[in-house]
C-alpha cells in the first residue's frame, strides 16, 4: 500500500501546486487574489473560476479536470485554502465570520464543449466526468442535514474519539464508510456523542427537466436528480430555469438482481438562467443592427402596430383584432411591486370562444411557437394542480416534495390552455389566484409556501351549446362564472357566420396553403424537423452565434402561404392590385422585435392618456342600454385592462411615455371585446388624400397609398358577426 500510496500522493501535490499557480498568475484577465478578498468580504465560500481561463494557462491541466474531476477537486480546494492563507495571515482572516475547519469550494463557468448537455444527451460515456447540463427545476426535497465528522467522549478514560462520514455523494472520495455512530471504544466503554462539537452540512436533491420548448414533439421532458450540499442548497425552488456544473456519477445499490444503477449529478456550480435572461427561454441574439432596424421600422411606419398585427400567423384567413390582441399579450404592460406590498399585474390574458372551426386552436399553436416561453395544456388533460403546484411524496425516503405545474413553469411566459371550457369547475378554480395575483400559494402536508406565476393566460373555449346561440345572451353562451370572466383581459366571441363570399374567400384560402410546398421539397415529401437548442453556462452561449449574420426584416410575399395577411388582396381587382403586395415581417425579427419592446421600454402613463383612460372607464359603467349585451362584467379590472393595452401599444412604438393616441387604440379593442363594435371612422384622424402639393403647386406621390388603400380593405373586411338585434348593438 505505500508504494501506491506514495505516487497517488505526489500527483496530488503536483495538481495542487499547478492550481496555487493558476490562482496567483498575473497574466490572466482576472486577478483571483482580488476575487478572494472580494469572496470573504462577502461572506461567501465558494470561488468562481473560467474554464476558458485555465485552458488558456494549460489546456492539458483543464482537459484533465474535466476528465477527472474526482482526481482534481480535492487539489483545486486544497489549493485554494493554502492561497487564502498566503493573501491574508491568521489576525486578519480572523476578522471574518470563518474559522479553520471552514470549507472553501470552487465552482466554474465558461466553454464546456460536448460535456455541454441536457438530461436527453446525457448518457453513460460522461460518467464520472464533468458536465454542464440545462433545465428546469421540477422538484425539490426539504433540506436535511448530513454528518460529515462525529466526535464522541468516554467518561471512562477522559478521551475524544472522532469520526468521519463519507458516501457516494461526495464528489472526490469513492471508498464510503458505514453511517453507523460508534458507541463503544475499542475497550469497550461507553461513548457519548458531542453534537456541539460534530460537522453537519446541509444535503437538499432537486429534480431538473430538459426545457419544454427543446423536448422534441410527442415525446416525454427527460429529467435527472441533482444532489446540492453545504452553500448550494435551497438557491432554486420548482419553477427555476437554471445551469447546473458537476460531476456525473453512478450510485451503487442495485436491486431486484438488476445491473442498471441511479444516477445523479453532484452539482458543483448553478447559475440561474434569469440573470441572462429575465427568466424567459434561450433568448434572440439582438445585434446593432438588429436594433438599428428595429428603431427604423418603428419611425418610418406610422401604423406598425397593424403591420406587426398583419405579420401574425399570416396564413390564418380573418380575425384582425384577435391578432392585435395577441400582440399585445406578447408585449404586455409594466409590472409594478409597490412598497405597501401591492403587486400590479402586467400580463395580458385573453379568451376566445367561439364555434369549432375557426382557427382559435391555430392562433394558439402560433403563440407556442412565436412567444420567447410558452406551455401548451388542455382542459381534460390537465388538473387544478396539474397547472399550479402538487405536494407528492418522495418514494426512496417518504419526504414530501413540492412539485411545480404548468403555471409555474410558464414563469415570466404565456399558457396556452385549449378546450378551457372540459376542465371541472373545481380545477377551473385553482387558477383564480394565478390570473390575478399572479402567485400559487401552498398549505398541504405541512408545506406552506408561495410560487410565482407569472404568466399570460391565452385560453380557447367552445359555447355552452356547442355552437354560439346569436338569441341568447353572451352569459347564457359562456356559463363561466363572473369571478373567472373579470379576469380575462379580453374576450373574444368567435362565431362562423354563413356567407356566400366569405365562405369563397376561406375555401380559396384552404386550397391554397395546401398546395404550398416549402423550398427544397418536392410534392409529397415529408418535411424534416430541425431542432435548434442554445445552451449556455455562467452566461456564455454555445456555439458562438455569427455577428454578421443579418436577420432580414421583411419575408418574400408568397400568395399560398400569407394569404391570410391580405384577405382584402385577393378581392382587388382594380389600381395597384397587381403591383403593391402587403409587406409581412419575417418570424425572426419579428421575435427580436417583441424582445426589444419588452426589456427595454417601460413606458409611463402621460396626462391626456390618463383623462382619457378615466373617461373611457366612466362611460362604459354608466352604459345602461349596454349591461345585457355586454360579454363580461365592467369592474375595476376593466379599468386596469385598458391600463395595460395602452401599455402595450406604446411598446409596440418603442415609445417611453403612453399617449392618448394609446389609449384610443385600447378603448377600440376592449369595445369589440364587450360590444363586438367597430370603429369604421377613427376619430380625430384626417381625411384621407392619395396625393398632396409641394410648395410650387405640383402633385407628389405621399408614400402612404399602400397603407391608405390596406385600410380601406380592413374597413371593408371586418364585419359584424352578431347580427342578432335583440342581443348586440351594431
């Protein structure tokens, strides 16, 4: 034994002191001496270290720590001890909150190449090595102490007996020892444990799950147990998108005569994904000139707010202000945590119900695919705690564990709930709390704690009756409670109306998408998925994305596949009919647009937009003709969601300050929602004219005949569903 011991023993010290080298090297970009003053300063205890740094100092050393990590772990803390010793002596280390046996880690960040995984990728070649793997936190045991050293004393003889504890989660040491306390001496006399004097450290296993929007579809998210000690416990809860560096390890203990081993990860480092990201899914790469195109697009058209509305799900035929309000929700207004505690809700929810077949399913399947974050859900296939939070229990130990939900997965993203009118009314019920305050609030089993949810709720629903009953009233056709109605922002009422040119313009619309054929394929070809998945570790991402890669702002009008943009379009025959064709934003930079105008601009309520906003509030309580006809009930709710729609539409202008003009386009929308009325003639708006004068006299060209000419079609497009006068006012 010590003639292996003796080599074990000098790679040791020679791993030790190349990391002593690395930590007091001058030559690096970061000065890890002053890192180390900062940490104690700080009262931490765990040094955060670039890979790319040490790869740079000696990639044979770098490649060998993440071959090894087992091997090189105790050295690199060994390390780091002996370098706190030579920055600070035994007086001045004192004055910090540590003592000798204090334990000090090193966690690491930066390019971690194919160990860079998910729990999909993740397999059995990566055992025992260093990864870097990417999820959301799903679960997440009560935190439990774990003996590391015990300390016994015998009355008989006067002496302390020690003990250490060692098992297959600690990341360094392979040879385990029995978790039995010693009682007796080797003399035979009694020993009575000291736990003042004995060595605990916290032990908490959480459960992460591959990112829902990266599971291929109709397939199961994989997940896999993390196992966190000392200061890394309790730093995520269920719901938490976060990067986690550690070793991949294999735990003994097969049973049922089976070969196949649980395994875990030991995590060594964890980096929340919302310090990047403000929580939401891997986000666009917004260039200079992506922005530059972005404030260019938003001076130059005066109506981008329809060109952005035209450019959602350009093939669904119809349904304008529903688009607009999608938008809007993409977009969503300003949250605002008063210092009393109040907390402003800034999400947008929508409801659409409507006859089958007319495309609320479709619009839903587009939010999933265009929102930075989103998870779709069913009514009949999900439950109250499906979509909030469930208190399960842990089979191994019988602990009970605090399983996040839908709603708090979709954190700081939108829900996309179909057939919301299947669901029970007691599942119905468990999301009151999430609409409006946008927390889950937790007291079973002797948990009582609080998740944050804050979501959009985007939900599809068919009448009562099936198909919408035009002689009833709206109230008779939904049956959902006044409760859950004034929480919906805005209701939409779609109805599939007979006639003979609309049915035309559908039916051409269909026949065309299916005659669509993407480039590159041939009629009949299946079209091959092409998954893209952005991982990133302490804020870097793989695979570095090309500066100069230009994404362009507009798409190639392809009359089979937009369709759906320009329904008007296909009507005209006369003028430029054939020469102008209506401009679509390409999905690209349409996702970079929506990412600007949500992180960057938080717009402020003006003078004329709040009188405006009071009125508008006033004379929609004061309606009485109204209150009958009217889809939802008119509350102080109402009075924040037009609050929250002038929000938006400002973001969509990249404008600081919300306007009246704002507030005109909110008062428009909720009015279609509640009284499905129209406003054919905007206010305070000029004439139109297709051409002006200059100073001499002379005709020139305004530029704006295409957006005069796509507002004429939009007049004439829309159309009053409800034709029943008993019910609406039209």
């Amino acid at each position: 034994m010590e003639a292996i011991s003796e080599p074990v023993d000098a790679l040791h010290s020679e791993r030790t002191r190349r990391f002593i080298e690395f930590l007091d090297s001058s030559v690096l970009e970061t000065d890890y001496k002053d890192a180390i003053r900062l940490m104690l300063q700080r009262g931490e205890r765990r040094l955060c270290i670039s890979m790319d740094e040490l790869r740079e100092f000696d990639s044979v050393f770098a490649n060998e720590l993440m071959e090894h990590p087992a091997d090189y772990l105790p050295a690199a803390e060994e390390a780091l001890k002996e370098t706190i010793g030579a920055v600070y002596d035994e007086h001045e280390f004192a004055q910090f909150d540590f003592n000798s046996d204090t334990d000090f880690y090193l966690s690491f960040r930066g390019a971690f190449g194919a160990n860079q995984l998910t729990p999909r990728t993740i397999d059995s070649s990566y055992l025992s090595k260093m990864v870097a793997v990417e999820g959301i936190v799903t679960r997440a045991s009560l935190i439990r102490p774990k003996i590391i050293k015990s300390v016994h004393y015998c009355d008989a003889t006067g002496r302390f007996h020690s003990r250490e504890y060692r098992d297959q989660t600690t990341s360094f040491n392979p040879i385990t020892t029995s978790a039995n306390y010693p009682t007796t001496d080797p003399e035979g006399n009694k020993l009575v444990t000291e736990y003042g004097l004995s060595k605990y450290r916290d032990h908490q296993t959480v459960t992460i799950q591959e990112l829902p929007e990266l599971a291929p579809a109709g397939q199961l998210p994989r997940s896999i147990d993390v196992i966190v000690d000392d200061d890394l416990v309790d730093k995520v809860k269920p719901g938490d998108r976060v990067q986690i560096i550690g070793v991949f390890r294999s735990l003994g203990g097969a049973q049922n005569n089976n070969a196949s081993f649980k395994v875990v990860i030991l995590a060594n480092s964890m980096y929340p994904l919302h310090a990047r990201s403000t929580s939401v899914k891997a986000v666009e790469k917004i260039t200079d000139y992506d922005i530059k195109n972005i404030n260019k697009l938003a001076k130059k058209q005066s109506k981008i707010f329809d060109l952005l509305a035209q450019s959602l799900a350009p093939s669904i035929y119809g349904h304008d202000y529903i688009k607009k309000a999608v938008l809007l929700m993409l977009l969503g207004g300003v949250e605002k945590n008063l210092d009393n505690g109040t907390h402003l809700r800034g999400d947008i929810n929508i409801l659409m119900v409507g006859d089958p077949s007319t495309a609320k399913s479709q619009i839903l399947r587009f939010v999933l695919n265009t929102a930075s974050l989103a998870i779709a859900t069913t009514g009949r296939g999900s439950s109250g705690v499906g979509l909030t939070a469930a208190v399960t229990t842990d089979q191994e130990t019988g602990e009970r564990k605090l399983e996040a939900g839908a709603m708090v997965l979709a954190d700081r993203g939108v829900v996309c709930i179909d057939e919301f009118d299947k669901m029970s009314d007691v599942d119905r019920v468990a999301i009151h709390e999430v609409m409006e305050q946008q927390t889950i609030t937790i007291s079973k089993a002797g948990i009582h704690t609080s998740l944050n949810a804050r979501c959009s709720v985007i939900a599809a629903a068919n009448p009562i009756y099936g198909q919408y009953d035009t002689f009833k009233t709206p109230q008779q056709n939904i049956a959902l409670p006044d409760s859950l109605l004034s929480r919906f922002d805005l209701l939409f009422v779609v109805t599939d109306d007979i006639s003979d040119e609309r049915d035309r313009n559908i039916s051409e619309h269909v026949l065309r998408m299916h005659r669509f054929v993407p480039p590159g394929y041939s009629e009949g070809e299946p079209i091959r998925e092409k998954p893209s998945i952005t991982l990133a570790v302490g804020g870097q991402a793989l695979g570095a994305i090309d500066e100069d890669q230009q994404t362009n702002v507009y798409e190639e009008f392809n009359p089979l596949l937009h369709a759906g943009a320009a329904q008007a379009a296909a009507r005209r025959t006369t003028r430029r009919a054939s020469k102008n064709k209506p401009k679509i934003i390409s999905i690209p930079f349409l996702k970079k647009y929506i990412q600007y105008a949500k992180q960057r601009i938080k717009p402020v309520l003006s003078q004329s937009a709040t009188n405006y906003i009071v009125g508008c509030y006033t004379d929609l309580r004061n309606t009485e003709e109204t209150k009958n006809s009217r889809t939802t009930p008119i509350t102080a709710r109402t009075l924040e969601t037009l609050i929250r729609l002038a929000t938006a539409h400002a973001k969509v202008r990249l404008s600081q300050t919300i306007e009246e003009k704002d507030a005109k386009v909110a008062e428009e929308l909720l009015r279609f929602c509640l009284f499905r009325e129209v406003d054919k003639k905007p206010r305070n708006r000029p004439q139109k004219k297709k051409r002006k004068t200059n100073s001499n006299g002379e005709d020139v060209e305004t530029g704006d005949d295409e957006d005069d000419e796509d507002e004429e079609d939009e007049v004439e497009m829309i159309k009053v569903s409800m034709k029943s006068p008993k019910v609406f006012k039209t």
